[in-house]
C-alpha cells in the first residue's frame, strides 16, 4: 500500500503522516458505507504496519448530506476503530456551509473519544472565533490555509491576509 510506505519512510526521521481519501460529497449510501469500511481497513493496516498515520475524514464523504445521524454513526465507527487501534481520527473540514454541522459532529464525538480533533481553515474570518471555542472543549485542532473558493463575505480573498489569519 503506497500510503503505507510513505508514512513508514518519514518514522525514523519523528514525522507523523496523516491521510485522506479524495472526493466528497456523496451521492448514495453505498458510497459512504464503502468509504466508511475503506478507513475502517485502513485504520487495521496502519495498526499491522506499526507506523504513525492519522486518517482525516470529510463528513460528506460519510453521508452528511444524506443523514446527518446516520453519518454520525460513520464516524463514530472511526473513532471507536482508531482508538482500538491506538490511532488519532481528525475530521476534515470542507466548504464554509458546512462547518457548523462539522463542528457539531466534532463535538459530540469529542465527548464520547478522547482521539478525536478536526481541521480548521484560516482563509474563513470565522476560525479565530471557533478556535476559541474548540480549546474551551479541549479538541484538537489542525489548523491549515483552507482550498475552497469562498466568498468574500465569509473568507478572506487575499493570501496575504490568509497568511496574517494563519499566523
């Protein structure tokens, strides 16, 4: 598995590697059950390997938009096979309509598993805000720059700005 031999080359030097699966957003529920037993699998090989790799999920990925419950319990399947495994589960975050339900599913997550954090984007001016609160509730976070194309009235346009955000 090549995310495997990635992740095994960067161990001897301390580094961490975390992983996600491309896409969002779908469509059926097919697709997010088998996106869900895809990081389920993955979680198990990771623990055989012996090697450090986090899995990052998208919760559109698990159903979000179908059923916000039913894509709950996607995650929670996660993060109860993560730390079975010893493993840390972040959750992604996605386009800025999202990020309510995201932080929502963060949090009652968070309350039952202590592995559990989830990813903020610096480009929204929103993040310093839900930074503060996410510390309140003690979950980690992984701060990145955001990918989306946002509109100005929720994200900053300028990478200069984004980068003032950021730091």
């Amino acid at each position: 598995d090549d995310m495997l031999a990635a992740a095994a080359t960067l161990r001897p030097h301390g580094i961490h590697a975390t992983f996600t699966r491309l896409g969002e957003s779908v469509s059926d529920w097919p697709e997010a059950e088998y996106v869900t037993g895809h990081y389920l699998g993955a979680l198990d090989r990771i623990k055989a390997a012996g090697i450090i790799c986090e899995p990052s999920v998208k919760p559109t990925q698990l159903g979000l938009d179908l059923d916000k419950e039913r894509c709950f319990e996607n995650l929670r399947a996660l993060a109860e096979r993560a730390k079975g495994c010893g493993n840390y589960l972040w959750i992604d975050m996605e386009q800025s309509p999202y990020v309510d339900a995201t932080l929502e599913l963060t949090k009652r997550l968070r309350a039952q598993f202590d592995n559990v954090g989830v990813c903020l984007q610096a480009y929204l001016y929103r993040t310093v805000d839900d930074l503060k609160a996410l510390r309140e509730h003690r979950i980690s976070v992984r701060l990145v720059k955001g990918a989306y194309k946002e509109p100005s009235s929720v994200a900053f346009a300028k990478k200069a700005d984004v980068d003032e955000n950021f730091f």
